[in-house]
C-alpha cells in the first residue's frame, strides 16, 4: 500500500505455550439457509449455536449429506496499478471449491408414499434453483461450521464414475462447483459453532 510508515503495535506469541502442533480438520457437507434470516452478532459459539438450532428447528436450515473430494483451488486476484513508483495492489477476486455428491436418497419408502426415488436429485435442484436466496455454511467432519458471508454461485452435473472391474456397473455420481467472491475461507472466517455441541442432527 502507498502511505506513510506508521509505527505498529505489534502481536506476540504468548509465553509458555506449546508450539509444534497441528490442526487437523476436514470439510465434509454443506448447510444452507435463507438470506434473509438475521443471525446474532457474536464470537461466542454456544451463542451463535443456539441462535442456528432455533433456526434448524424451525425448519430454516437445510444441511445435506456427506460429501467427498473437497478441493480448494488457489484464488484469483484482481491487480489495480495505483502508482508506476509501486507495485500493483492484489485482491482477491474469487475462489472455487469443487467436490462431489455420491449419495442416492430414496424417500419413497416413507409411508404413506409421499416421496421420491431420487430425491437427491430433487434437493440438488433446489439448491440450483434457489442459490440466489441461500447463504452457505461450511461443516467439517467434528461438526465444527464455518459461516460463510460471500456472495456465491453454484453448479452441478451429473456423470459416472466407471468401475474399475471390466463390466462392472458404474457409480453415479453429482459434480459440483461453488464459486465465491473473495475467500470464503480467509483468515477472519473462523469457527461460528459446533454442530454436535448444539444438538444439530446431521443427515
């Protein structure tokens, strides 16, 4: 950036503190909900947990199953040159995620017979649908979740993933891309709640 030098007050690690551990966590299913739900503004995540399972049993959270082959592409950035005497300033522009449904949901067992044979394909299509008016929530494996305040698209295929025994059946399979403007996962996204901790069912 072009300024003056300031001096800065600056942050330290902590004393006594137990360095050289690891985070180990995994993405694992998406939640959405209306845009238009209005949640609390805290960093408190039994506060903001309670806040989501009001929301989930009012039937305003939609949650869908596991997923697999999460990816995180790098992000692009957008660079605007300020001054000739500087570099060009980078933002970030967007970033995608891309991961596949393998799930089949059958709920025309339920009786009496009110549902659908592919009735994950009727809820892919909904998201598809109603993208606009959603907003996402990141889940990983431990039930932690991420809210996520970036404006998104989303898309889905269907294809087939080939058996690796010749003639063997092929397993479907739900392609999809979520493209968010920014960082949907930067370093102020932190964990908003816990899933588990807020007695919040997961599919």
């Amino acid at each position: 950036m072009i300024c003056s030098c300031v001096p800065t007050e600056l942050i330290t690690i902590p004393e006594g503190l137990c360095l050289g551990q690891i985070r180990q966590t995994t993405p694992s299913r998406w939640a959405f909900y209306n845009c238009d739900t209005e949640l609390p503004t805290t960093n408190d995540p039994a506060v903001m947990g309670a806040a989501i399972k009001a929301i989930y049993d009012a039937g305003g959270l939609m949650i869908t199953p596991e997923l697999t082959l999460f990816n995180f592409a790098d992000p692009t950035y957008d660079e605007i040159q300020v001054s000739d005497c500087n570099t060009p300033l980078q933002i970030v522009a967007t970033r995608e995620i891309t991961y596949e449904d393998r799930n089949k949901i059958d709920t025309s067992t339920i009786s009496p017979f009110t549902g659908s044979k592919y009735f994950d394909y009727v809820l892919s299509q909904f998201i598809v649908d109603n993208q606009a008016n959603l907003k996402p929530i990141l889940i990983y494996c431990n039930g932690d979740a991420k809210i996520i305040n970036k404006k998104f698209t989303i898309r889905g295929i269907l294809n087939y993933l080939r058996s690796g025994q010749a003639g063997g059946p092929s397993t479907e399979i739900k392609q999809w891309r979520i493209n968010f403007q920014g960082d949907p996962i930067d370093f102020n996204t932190l964990v908003s709640f816990n899933l588990i901790d807020s007695n919040i069912p997961m599919p």
